[in-house]
C-alpha cells in the first residue's frame, strides 16, 4: 500500500573528525588504529576553502560538517538496500538523492526546521490559518539533481502557541507523484495523515511540536545503548593524552 510507511532504521557509529594535515601520517594511522580497537573510527577533514584557519569555530564546523556528511552517505547507502520500502526520510530529499530512483522509490522527506519559506502572502496567511492536521496547497520545487512536490503541515498546535508552531514541510519526488502516483492528490492527504497519527505526543520532549514518535523513539533507544555524550568525551580524552 503506498500510503504506508513500513521502514524505520538507524545508523550508529562513534566516529572522530580531525584534519590530518598538521600531523606526520604514521602518527595518524596509528591514531585511526587505535580508536578503532577502542571503537571509534576517524574521518578525515576535507580542507577549508581558504585554508585552514586559527579561526576556531571555523575549524570546527569543519568538523562538524564532515560528520554529518558522512552521516548523510551511511543514510543513503541504508536507503538503497530496499529502495522498494515505503520511507520516511528526516530531513531533505536532496542531498539523498542519488541513492533512490525518483521515479519508483515510495520515500518522502520530513523538514522540521524550516528556512526560506517560499510563499507569497496569500500563502502566507493559508500557512499561519493552518490547524492540526491541516495542510497547504502542495507546490513544485525544482533543486539540483530532484524535482519535488511539496507542502506544509500542522501536525500539532494549541495553547496560544507562536503562529508556526507545529508546522513541517513534506516532500515527494515529484516524478514518482506523477508516475506510481498517477498524480492523485488523494495520497497527499494519505501521507499527511499518516505523519500526523505517528506524532510525537510526549509534550515533555523537546522536540515534540515537530517530531514523530519512531524519531523520539530512536534517540531513546540510542540513548540507552550508549555511554552519555560526556563520558565517551572523558573517555576519548583519556585514550589520546589530551
């Protein structure tokens, strides 16, 4: 059934981001052994587009954002072990775009952060109207690599709340709407519906205005795998003499 969304997963590392140039390379492969056999593994750090920098917030974004590359390329590869199975993606389609076909793959894109709102006023007064469950009118996005079908939905809302709460963005390929869909709005109304029953409804997570619930519960059971976040840093310290 299309409508359905029958996959949830998650990929889990322990992973180090450091740049590499500052340092004797059998250093550094000594340094990747041995957090490996402490169960880390080390990613390198493409270089800065100026250089590296004193700049510290530079230098860690750096960082940061080889993290979540790689984060990205382990999404995309979980993506294409079963392109056939209806998912739900947290975050944009675009940079995961190569690893489903956009025209058979049932995945759609879940925006909870939301930036760069592309509507006129009109449709910004339907998006603040919007009650729960309620959608806007769905539109076309055309970025590098995808075309989709978009629109915005209140999945929760209330309580005097700030006028976009509860909103989030969903989004299909939209050669797949045009194609297994056959461009039948009636699955538009599906899938919205469907992300508004898996909402997140523990108001004591802070997430939860724009959350679904397999999310919550994802980091809950990651959570209480793993050491908290303070300790593997303590840990990690230790290992290294730093």
């Amino acid at each position: 059934e299309k409508g359905s969304l029958r996959r949830e997963f998650a990929v889990v590392e322990r992973v180090v981001s450091i740049a590499v140039d500052f340092f004797p390379w059998n250093e550094i492969e000594n340094f990747a052994i041995a957090l490996k056999e402490n169960g880390f593994r080390l990613l390198i750090c493409q270089p800065l587009q100026n250089g590296w920098s004193f700049d510290f917030e530079r230098m860690r974004r750096a960082t940061q954002n080889r993290s979540m590359d790689e984060m990205t390329r382990l999404e995309k590869q979980a993506l294409a072990l079963a392109s056939d199975i209806p998912t739900l993606v947290d975050g944009r389609l675009k940079p995961r775009s190569g690893a489903f076909n956009h025209e058979s793959t049932p995945v759609i894109g879940m925006i909870k952060t939301l930036r760069n709102i592309p509507l006129h006023p009109q449709g910004w007064q339907v998006f603040y109207d919007l009650k729960p469950g309620e959608r806007t009118p769905a539109f076309i996005m055309h970025e590098d690599h995808i075309s989709v079908l978009t629109w915005y939905l209140r999945i929760t809302g209330g309580n005097d709340e700030l006028p976009n709460w509860g909103i989030i963005r969903l989004e299909i390929p939209l050669k797949f709407f045009t194609k297994e869909l056959n461009g039948d709005w009636r699955h538009i109304d599906q899938y919205s519906q469907l992300v508004c029953d898996y909402r997140c409804r523990d108001q004591a997570y802070s997430r939860a205005p724009v959350s679904i619930h397999p999310v919550q519960r994802a980091e809950e059971s990651l959570g209480a795998i793993f050491s908290h976040s303070d300790r593997l840093i303590n840990h990690f310290y230790h290992l290294t003499g730093l």
